[in-house]
C-alpha cells in the first residue's frame, strides 16, 4: 500500500480491511479496468488524519481520491 501520487489515470481509494464498501468498489473498479491504488487508513501513517480533512471532520471509507487531488 501506498500513500504516493498514483500513475495518471488512477485513484487513490483509502480504505480499511473490515469494510464491505470498499471490497465492493475494488471490484466494480476491477469490472471498469480503472487503475487504483489502495491504501489503509488504519495502518498507514497520517492516513486516517487525511481522510478526516477530506471528509469535513469523518473518518469515512472508502474515500476516493482522484489524479487531480478532488
């Protein structure tokens, strides 16, 4: 898992082991052939705290982090 720029034309999806959303995104990202990278937001350093300022305040998996950073 990874916390760098992903290649153009990826995403970053911030996810957890435990959480059924982001197993059924990976999938559905896997069926569209859209490239990502994955990273845990319970094991990776700072993670969680980014996720946190993305999403107002929650620690909300997935979350989806596009090449232009929105």
């Amino acid at each position: 898992m990874t916390t760098s720029t992903p290649a153009p034309g990826t995403v970053t999806m911030y996810s957890t082991t435990w959480c059924g959303y982001c197993h059924r995104l990976r999938t559905q990202l896997d069926s569209a052939g859209i490239g990502y990278d994955v990273v845990d937001s319970e094991q990776t350093a700072d993670a969680a705290q980014l996720v946190e300022s993305l999403n107002g305040g929650n620690q909300t998996v997935p979350t989806v982090v596009f090449p232009d950073g929105s």
